[in-house]
C-alpha cells in the first residue's frame, strides 16, 4: 500500500526525522484557521496524491495569507491531479533550503536485498541524474541498525523495517540555511501482507489509484484477506471498473495479459480481481459475491492459467456458492486448468445445470484468449 504524503512523514517523525511544522486540510475544514494555528507566514500547500510529479501539475502552491492559502486548498480540492483524487491537503512552513538531498531504502528484488540510495542531487528530477551519482549500499536485513554517515540513515532504517514498508524514501532531504536536515517530503510504500502486525493500520483511510475515493465493493474486498485465514492465500485484489463484464482472475501475470484479451474481444471490463495463492473455499466465496454485486453486468468471465498448487476444486466451490445465491442469467465463460481441474470443472457443470445459467466450460486445450471471443459472442446473441 502506497502512503500519502503526510502519513509517511508521521512515520518519519515516529523514528525521529525531523518534518516539517504542518497541519491536514480535510474537507470540510476551515483552511485558515488551520492556517493561523501554524503561526507561521510562508508556507507550503500540498495536494496529497498517490502518484508523483505535483509540482510539474500544479499540485504546491507557495501562499503568504490566509486568503491565499484558503484558494490554494479550494482549488486543489477541485480537481484532480494527473487523475489521482486529492485525499487532503497539507499545508507546511515554507523552508529556507540550502541543499537537496536524497536518501532512500528500497527493496531490489533482483539482489533479493534493501538497497540504501543516496545522493547529493535530491529534488524533482531524481530520475534524471547520472547512475554514477547515486550510491548504493546494500543493507543486511537480519541487521536492527546500520552503520552510515549518510544524514537520517540510521534512522529511515529502523522506520523501513519497524513498519515493514517495501520503500522508505525521502525527496528532497532538505539542509537548510542553518544546517539542519528536514524530511521535506515523504514516499513510504507497506507491505499489505504485514497488516497482522500494526493494529494502527486499521486507521489508515481506504484508497485506491484511480484517482477517486474507494468503491463500498473495494473496501469490502480488502477485508477478505484480513479475517481468520488472512495468512492462506489472497482474495481480496477487486479494483471498480467502468465496463459491464465481470471477472474473475487468478495468477497476477495472467490476469494482465487477459485485460488485454477482453479489450481486444470488444468487451469493457467491471473490474479489475485476482485470487491466488489456494485461497480457501469461503474466501473466494465472498470475492465472488462482491464481484457479482456491481450493478449492470452483463458477462462474467472465470479465467485463470495452469495452477501449480491453488486447488483448483476447492477455488471452485467457493465460486459456486456465489452462483446457486445470485444465479446470474447472463453468458458466463469459465477456463481454468491446475490441481483437480476435472473435478472442478465437473461441479462448475453441476451449478450450471442447476441453476440454468447460460456457462461454457474450457479446461488448459483451450488459449485464454480465445475464451473472451466466445464470450463476447455469446453476449452479442444474448
């Protein structure tokens, strides 16, 4: 889950990185009042976005007022920045930068090790600036501490493993004119899967990339892998799309490729969901049913690749229990192949004679590509 902004920098702050003076416009809220309690005269106003690049979209403003800052906050809650949906906005003193600095722990999954990145060319163009310019210091994750001279190191470190984040960056660090060092912006990236471990998560507002609030049907989803059996695979991947066929992936690297396989077939997805992992019966049962509640479908597509271990019966069931209690009268197309595919496919058959459901059945002969045509056919002669 990426972080907004100011909820990075609140984590900064808990593993002592000194932030900036601010405060959270939500809203609602009176800017300049908020504004007044800073006591300070220049300021920073920050459209709080999941994605990057708001200075070159117009999402800071620098304001001297209270008026001012109360139009900054009116306007960025306006519109949308690069299509992300404005969450809140912060408002920081203004600081009197001398320096900038970059400093970062990320995870590189092809050294299977977190790198700490640092350089003396912090800022906006970050990803412009010469490999050579950049050092890399591989980091030992059996290690609490590390040994670094680099400003905030020890410190971004015990922060990326307390709070099991994926990334811990800062850009720009920030030296200012009397020699301090702030965090003057925050991009924090945690790992779902730790949620067991920090109860404080559970405060975190829900959210989503597609620049607007969370569907109820997103939010509901997530909780699917939060329950009693939050540890035996994953179900609750479900993102609210504009199309009328609905889906249901499993295996990440599939499921993208067959996003394309619909659009190609002439058909507009209604969601983006992916299971895997051999989630249980009752967890795949509830995704489903979320899947199946988004108003004005007019297809469902069950696909998935060869599984080398999700139980591909046991998946199933849970499928069929959201379609004896909804028994959708529109074409469903159902391909999937692994562990006890035949016996999986046979109680797909079973709920289809059932319940009369409209379903073609295709086991691994079958490309996945050609399952979105013969389901785009039979919506047509629906």
């Amino acid at each position: 889950m990426n972080l907004y902004e100011f909820e990075g920098k609140q984590l900064l702050a808990k593993h002592g990185i000194a932030i900036p003076t601010g405060v959270v416009v939500r809203r609602g809220d009176d800017a300049r009042a908020m504004y007044a309690e800073l006591q300070v005269t220049d300021v920073v106003v920050k459209a709080q976005v999941l994605s990057g690049k708001r200075g070159k979209n117009n999402g800071i403003k620098f304001c001297s007022s209270a008026e001012e800052v109360s139009r900054a906050c009116e306007d960025l809650f306006a519109r949308d920045i690069r299509g992300q949906y404005v969450a809140a906005v912060l408002i920081e003193e203004k600081l009197s930068i001398a320096e900038e600095l970059y400093v970062a722990i990320v995870y590189e999954t092809n050294k299977k090790q977190p790198m700490l990145m640092y350089s003396e060319d912090g800022g906006m163009e970050i990803e412009d600036v010469a490999e050579e310019k950049i050092q890399k210091i591989p980091a030992d994750i059996r290690q609490n501490t590390i040994v670094s001279t680099i400003p905030f190191a020890p410190e971004l470190w015990r922060c990326f493993l307390a709070e099991d984040a994926r990334v811990a960056e800062i850009n720009p660090l920030v030296k200012t004119v009397d020699g301090r060092f702030v965090a003057a912006d925050a991009k924090i990236a945690i790992d779902d899967d730790a949620f067991f471990r920090h109860e404080d998560w559970a405060a975190l507002e829900p959210r989503t990339m597609l620049g607007r609030p969370s569907t109820e049907r997103e939010i509901e989803a997530k909780k699917i892998d939060e329950g009693e059996k939050y540890y035996q695979g994953t179900a609750g991947k479900y993102i609210e799309m504009n199309g009328n066929v609905a889906t249901l992936f499993s295996s990440a690297g599939a499921s993208i490729s067959n996003m394309d396989a619909l659009l190609q077939a002439g058909l507009e997805p209604a969601n983006y969901t992916e299971y895997s992992g051999n989630p249980p019966r009752e967890k795949v049962y509830q995704l489903t049913k979320i899947v199946l509640a988004k108003p004005g479908i007019k297809g469902l597509w069950i696909i998935g690749g060869v599984a080398n271990f999700t139980n591909v019966e046991e998946t199933f069931r849970g499928v069929i229990d959201a379609l004896d209690e909804v028994k959708p009268t529109y074409p469903i197309v159902v391909r999937r192949g692994g562990p006890f595919e035949k016996e999986g496919l046979a109680l797909m058959a079973e709920c289809a004679r059932r319940n009369n459901l409209n379903m073609k059945l295709f086991g691994k002969e079958t490309a996945m590509g050609e399952t979105a045509k013969i389901l785009a056919s039979m919506i047509a002669g629906n």
